[in-house]
C-alpha cells in the first residue's frame, strides 16, 4: 500500500490458471505497482493464461491537492485493452474499473449489436464475462461509469480467431502415364488460412510444375503424367494461430497391354445382338484394333465399336460365326486375344396353364417346356411375383419335378390364399434366356371386412356398418355380426334385424342386446369356400339404460333373531341390472293375511330408470326362538386323569330347535361361572374334554343353543378324572443286540400314592429320520424286538396305567446292518447303568412282544 496526495492506492492481482480456457484483459497501467500512466498496449493473443486485476481508490476526508471536499465525476482508471484477441470457445473477461464519489455505476453495451444472452457480470458489474466465445461474440464493447457527477466511457475492439479446419482433403490416388491429375484441399479458419504443396517433404512451387501443371489457392493439377511425378504430396492449410496437415500418394502406372490367359468363347442366338469385349491391362491406354481372319473388322450399320473398345454385333446370323482377334499397342508393347464366336438357334419357351383358377386346399401342376438347340444344356428357374422360389421354407407346398431335360413342372400342393400369383419359369442356356409367367388364381374364404362402426345405440339395440373385405374369387354370400362383452365367454354371435344379412349388405343392426351394457362388435364374412377372418372389432359402446328386465331369483329365509325375519335370495347379476342406482325392493305380509306392509308391493329389482319385475311369492317362516328345553340322559364317564367322555340326548322335537350344544364343566368346590366351556360342532350328542387335572371331581351340565340364544341347562352330573400316571420314567435300560435282534428289559416304575398303579409298558420303535413309530405293549419289563431294516433305531419305554401314560425313558440307539446277523455266540451286550441289580434281571428269560 503506498499513500501520498491525500489519497490510498490500492492494487489486487491475481494470476489465472494456465490450463483454463479464458480470457481476462486489462490495461498496462493496471498491471504495474503504482498508477502511472500507461500507453496504448498492442493488439496480442490471448488464450489459456488468465489475468486479473482488480484496482480501487479509498479516499480520505480532503480531494486530492484541492484540500476541497465534495463529489466528483467518474474517471476509469483500470480497463480491457483496445484490441483484444481470443481463440474460439473460450472465456473471455472484459474488465472495467472507475473511481468516482458516488460510486459510480458500471454499465456494458455492444455497439454492433446485442451483448449475447451467456454473458454474465461479476465483481458488481465491473467485470464482463462471455463463455465459450464464437465468431458471432466479436465486436466493439463499450464499457460507461456514471454518477450524480457525470460519466465516463471506455471502448473496445473483441477479436475472436479460429484454427484451420479442414472443408476437403486429397486422397490417395492412381492414374496411367499421359493422364491429368487434379487435387483440391480446402479449409476453413479465421483469419483465412492459406495453403502450401510438398512433394516427398520438399516444398513445391508453380515453377517447378512448368508448363504441365498449376498450384495456387488450395488446388494443384499435373498434365501428362510421368513417372516422376509419383510420391507422397502433403497440402498444408495455416493462418498465424496453426497449421493443418493432408496427405495423400499418387501412382503412376505405366506397362505394356495383356491379355488373362485361355480362350474366349461367345455363344449368341440368331438375331439378337452380341458384345465381344477387348479389356487389356495396359498403362497408358492402348490403341485397339479388330480383325476377323486376316481382314480388319470396318464398323457398318450392323457392327458397332464401343467407345470401351467392344465390338457389338447387331442381329446376329450363323453367317456371323467364326474368330475374331482384338490387338492392343501401346507405347510399351502389344497383346493379342482370340474370341470365337457361336450363333445358334434361339430359344423358345411355354408355360402351361397360362391361367388357372384352384380352390383352397386343393393342388395343381405348372409345366415349363423349352425348345432350344441340341448342343446346348438348359436350366430352369422357378418365380413367384418375380422372386425365386425357396423350396426348403415353403413347408412342402412346393416340389420341382423335371421328368425331362427340356422339361421342367411345378407341383403345388395343399394351395393357400398366399399362394396366389404369377409364376414364372425362366430357362436359361449358355446363349439365351427366356422368361414366361402364368397366372394362379386362388378361391377362398373371404377376407376380414373393413373397420366396423357403430352408427346408434339404443338400450337393446346397435346400429352397424362396414366395408367389403376380399372375396377371394368366390362372392361374399352372408355377414355375421359377433358383440363381445365383460360378461360373455368371447365372442358370441347376436340377432340381427333383418335376420339375414346378406353378401350385399354393408349395415345391420345387432338386436336383443342387454341394457347398460359395454359391447364390442365384430363382422365376419362367409362365400361359398368358407368363413373368412373376422373384421377388427369396434370401439367400446354402452348401451342405454333401461328398468330391470329379470327378477331376483330362489326367494326364501325364515330363522333370524327375535322379533326378525331373514330373507334371502340370488342376486340379479349386473349383466341385468339394465342401469345405475341398482336395488331390491322387499315386501312381506303375515301368512294368511291379504295385505302387504305399506311401501312395499313384492321382491323385485330397480334402478335409477324404475322398478322391475316381481319374483314369485314365496313363504318363509320366522325365528323359532332360543332352545326352550334342556338335553336329557346326560352321562360323564372318566378315560384317563386328563380325559372325561361326555354322552346326552337331545330334546324333544319343537319350536326352538338348537343349531348345537354348550357344554360346561367346572371342579368341585368351585363355582360354574369359574369353569370353562365348549361347544360341539353341529348337532353332536357327545363330546371328550381333554386338558382336565388328574384325582379331581368335575361337575359337567349341557345346553342347546341356537342364533336367538341359549336354552335352559340339563342337571350337572360328576365324574372323577382318574389318578394321575407315573412320574417316574423307566430306568437302567439294558439290551443284548444279536444280530438284527434286540433283547431289552429295564428297572421296573413304582407308582406313588397319588399316582396311578403301573399295569404294563409300552415300548415305542422308530428308525431314526421317520416320523412313524410302532408301539408294543408288555405287563413285563422286558420285550424282544426285531429290527429287519438296516439303519439307527431309536427305542422308548413309558409306563401304563388308568391315568395313563407315564414320563418316557431316555432313548435308546441301537445301529443294525440289513440282512446281517450275529454268529452264535456274538452278542453285544449294551447297558446304561452298570448296577448289580440287574443281574437277576440278566438271568430271568425275556419276553418277545408283538405289536399291540
């Protein structure tokens, strides 16, 4: 910061990043360390670096050297240069700065138009910034400064340059000696570029062309081409800002004229004219010449000489047989070729049927014969509407039969609609070919009729119109009209109006219909073949609203809760409902009576449109009431200490029938409303509880039941659930395992007072994996089992008694081999107590069980 005159320069500058494409300018005098005054700068490029520099006054209370206070006008002290130079498509900055009290204001303006729309202003509309320059963006900038003071302007010259770019290049090229290149190269670019020629690296220049050529503006031609001339030219396009490079070789060719080897055979037809051709390789081009035998060939009104150097022979006669000889020269040499010309007889060719007309279905034969000369072979080809035919993808419609060598028929077998068409059958020899078609007509069933529309609906009715599809050869006899609707099962033909809709007709109208319904209607064509596709089906339409047509249905009821009556009865199906708003209308009256409620006339259906009919009168009876008496011969027998079996008779036939019974239990010393209940499904007369405590006295009554409610309750009878089973599992199981043969027996359970006796085991198998489990049943501690599959077996053994099964064992794993058996003498002896109190045990025999 320097400070001097009263005043405080302050300067800011800061150096944009190179690989940024914009472009910042300011003056010279901004850019050095104090105000000084700055001279005008030169027009330079600017492209990538970006430079910045921001420049403020901050004055004190006096002006300058005056010593007066008080404003002042604008003065810009920082600004863009006068010219400022900026490549395409990058960022250009236009900086603007002025001192001045008030402040001053910054504005910008285009003197030669618009300030373009992407422009922005930054540093409080000190900076003017464009992105992605273009050609257009160049022009006189004008930035102004004002104030209350007055203001002051500064103006500027935006350049934007372009780097070449290439319009046109030259490409590699390939001419004979003696002809004339021509090459252009064009490009574009800002300021225009200009071009420069070189030839294997070395600049060229319109003296060293001579005479034979010309370079200038991008373009460059060389008469009479030599050898010397051949290699690699380059032309450049460059203005200051960059050059472009196009390269392309030129050949030069240059030999003596041949011929490919072997002879050359031409076979003509009396008549028609023949080309014999002379195409050597030659370079330059040679000089041609004909001859026949030892005589030059002399074109006249019959023999022509292209300007390719062929010889044409117009209406050719075996006269004009024989060898011909066609000589090339040129600068380097010569070359001969022999062409043997044959004229024979032309071919003719016929089809037969010409026409012929088939049902679909059906088959017929083309046959294609040809006349021809006898020296030569002939070969066939099959069309259809002029393209061949693909035998292998026609599904064996179609088989080549040639039963002849100049014979040739087509078998067309199982005819379809796309069958139809002119065949052709083209015969070709080495000297002719020959073309003919026949014309097969296919009658079938017609084709879809035209677009289907719907002209007026009523509530029952549709109005219909279409067009006439294809007949396929045979007459369009009748139309039948099809609707299609959400509750149909497809598409279903309706009745017409008139009834017949005959082949001539093109409207009809589809009756019968159901009111408030959507339709879609379709149009199906019949001839004498068949029935044809049907037509595209119409648009949606609704019918039109109408009052219900169809009564509900199966009116009956009865039962319901006091002082009601249920009523029930099938629903009319919405294809009925005939309109919105959709309802029932429910009337009753006492049996016997003549008058119905009041509001109310019979069952029936209505809608927004009125009422419909009435369903038939129908009786039903109302609620009987709740169960009036109690179930009777109630007996509770105890099963088990969990189980009690519960028996009754149901009561007298009545009014208030049950729908099923309620049976309540509770324990003794307590009261019923503390017990639980259960109710039977149906009308069941028995019932077991389950879940019950063992050695407990139980009080059990029944009730019948119905949907009005529950009827009186039978007397409570008692049954006493037995003890309970032991708690003690079976213990200290031993087994000897003898082959496939398992030998158990165990410790026995000793009830306790509160528990049931024991009075016997049940042994429970089941091989590991499987859910099933046979059971065998034994008074004794012991059983032999059998184990006839191979596999893990596990084994359980629970006590029995009146209160039922007791706790099971821990189980037992016995491992066995299918079909293997111990030798005698092998045991395995297995144990899961040790105790010497199994040695009685060990020499008491063991009981073989059998399945319970």
């Amino acid at each position: 910061m320097a400070r001097g005159g009263g005043k405080t320069w302050i300067r800011r500058a800061t150096l944009g990043t190179p690989d940024v494409p914009e472009v910042s300018s300011v003056s010279e005098a901004a850019r050095r360390a104090e105000p000084t005054q700055a001279s005008e700068p030169q027009p330079e490029p600017l492209r990538a670096l970006t430079y910045r520099l921001a420049g403020f006054w901050v004055t004190n209370s006096s002006r300058s050297s005056e010593g007066v206070m008080g404003e002042y006008e604008p003065k810009i002290e920082v600004h863009f240069p006068v010219t400022v130079m900026a490549a395409k498509g990058v960022t250009v900055r236009l900086e603007c700065f002025a001192l001045g009290n008030p402040v001053p204001t910054i504005t910008w303006r285009k003197l030669n138009g618009n300030i373009p729309k992407k422009a922005r202003l930054r540093k409080s509309q000190a900076v003017l910034e464009i992105p992605n320059i273009q050609l257009e963006d160049s022009g006189s900038y004008e930035c102004k400064a004002e104030n209350p003071r007055g203001g002051n302007a500064f103006r500027g010259q935006l350049q934007v340059y372009t780097f070449p770019q290439w319009i046109s290049m030259i490409n590699d090229t390939q001419l004979d000696s003696g002809e004339q290149l021509r090459w252009e190269c064009k490009a574009t670019g800002k300021p225009r570029p200009t071009y420069r020629w070189l030839r294997d690296g070395v600049p060229l220049t319109q003296q060293d062309m001579w005479e034979r050529g010309y370079i200038g503006n991008g373009e460059m031609s060389i008469r009479d081409l030599e050898m010397k001339d051949s290699g690699m030219y380059q032309c450049i396009a460059e203005n200051k800002y960059g050059a472009i490079y196009s390269s392309a070789e030129l050949k030069i060719l240059a030999s003596a004229p041949s011929f490919p080897p072997g002879p050359v055979r031409v076979i003509a037809t009396v008549g028609k004219e023949v080309s014999l051709e002379c195409k050597p390789r030659a370079s330059p081009k040679p000089a041609i010449t004909w001859r026949r035998g030892d005589r030059r060939v002399q074109p006249n009104e019959r023999i022509v000489l292209l300007e390719d150097n062929t010889l044409r022979i117009l209406n050719s006669s075996r006269a004009d047989e024989g060898n011909y000889m066609c000589r090339a020269r040129n600068q380097f040499g010569s070359a001969e070729m022999t062409t043997t010309l044959w004229v024979k007889e032309a071919m003719s060719v016929e089809l037969s049927p010409a026409r012929v007309e088939v049902t679909v279905g059906e088959s017929v034969v083309l046959s294609c014969k040809a006349t021809h000369d006898p020296s030569l072979d002939v070969g066939f080809l099959w069309l259809l509407n002029r393209q061949p035919l693909s035998f292998n993808q026609e599904g064996g419609h179609f088989e080549y039969i040639q039963t002849q060598s100049s014979t040739a028929d087509l078998m067309i077998r199982n005819i379809l609609l796309r069958h139809a068409g002119k065949y052709g059958c083209q015969a070709q020899t080495s000297a002719d070919t020959v073309y003919v078609e026949a014309e097969l007509l296919v009658r079938g069933p017609p084709g879809p009729p035209g677009v289907v529309i719907v002209e007026e609906i009523t509530d029952t009715t549709a109005t219909l119109s279409w067009s006439r599809g294809v007949d396929n050869h045979s007459p369009i006899s009748a139309y039948n009209l099809q609707a299609r609707s959400p509750f149909s099962l497809g598409w279903q033909t309706v009745r017409t109006d008139p009834n017949h809709v005959t082949g001539d007709m093109e409207s009809a109208m589809a009756v019968e219909l159901n009111p408030w319904v959507e339709y879609e209607f379709r149009v199906v064509a019949t001839n004498a073949i068949g029935t044809g596709d049907p037509s595209a089906p119409s648009r949606v339409v609704r019918t039109k609203e109408a009052v219900p047509s169809v009564a509900p249905a199966n009116v009956s009821g009865g039962n319901g809760r006091r002082h009601e009556l249920v009523i029930s009865w099938e629903p009319v199906s919405e294809e009925f409902q005939n309109g919105e708003g959709f309802g029932y209308i429910v009337a009753f009256r006492a049996n016997g009576t003549r008058g119905w409620k009041e509001k109310m006339s019979r069952w029936g259906g209505y809608n927004n449109k009125g009422d419909g009919p009435f369903s038939k009168v129908v009786t039903v009876y109302s609620a009987e009431g709740e169960p009036r008496e109690a179930p009777s011969g109630v007996t509770a027998a105890s099963l088990s200490a969990s189980e009690i079996q519960v028996q009754w008779k149901p009561p007298n036939p009545g009014p208030g029938r049950p729908w099923g019974y309620e049976v309540s239990y509770w324990k003794d010393m307590e009261q019923e409303e503390s017990g639980d209940k259960v109710r039977t499904p149906g009308n069941e007369t028995s019932i077991l509880l389950t879940g019950l405590e063992g050695n407990t006295l139980y009080l059990i009554s029944v009730k019948g039941y119905n949907s009005i409610g529950q009827g009186p309750a039978s007397t409570a009878v008692q049954a006493m659930t037995k003890k309970s089973p032991p708690s003690q599992p079976p213990s200290n199981l031993m087994w000897i395992q003898e082959g496939n043969n398992v030998s158990l027996v165990w410790e026995p359970v000793r009830s306790m007072d509160n528990e049931s006796d024991v009075t016997g085991y049940k042994v429970s198998l089941r091989q590991e994996g499987r859910s099933h489990s046979q059971v065998i049943k034994t008074q004794n501690p012991s059983a032999v089992l059998s184990l006839p599959e191979g596999g893990t077996y596990i084994i359980e053994v629970q006590a029995l008694s009146e209160g039922g099964e007791g706790t099971a064992s821990s189980p037992v794993r016995v491992l066995t081999s299918s079909g293997v058996r111990a030798k005698n003498g092998q045991q395995s002896v297995n144990s899961q107590s040790w105790g010497s109190i199994w040695t009685p045990l060990l020499l008491a025999p063991l009981v073989a069980l059998a399945p319970w």
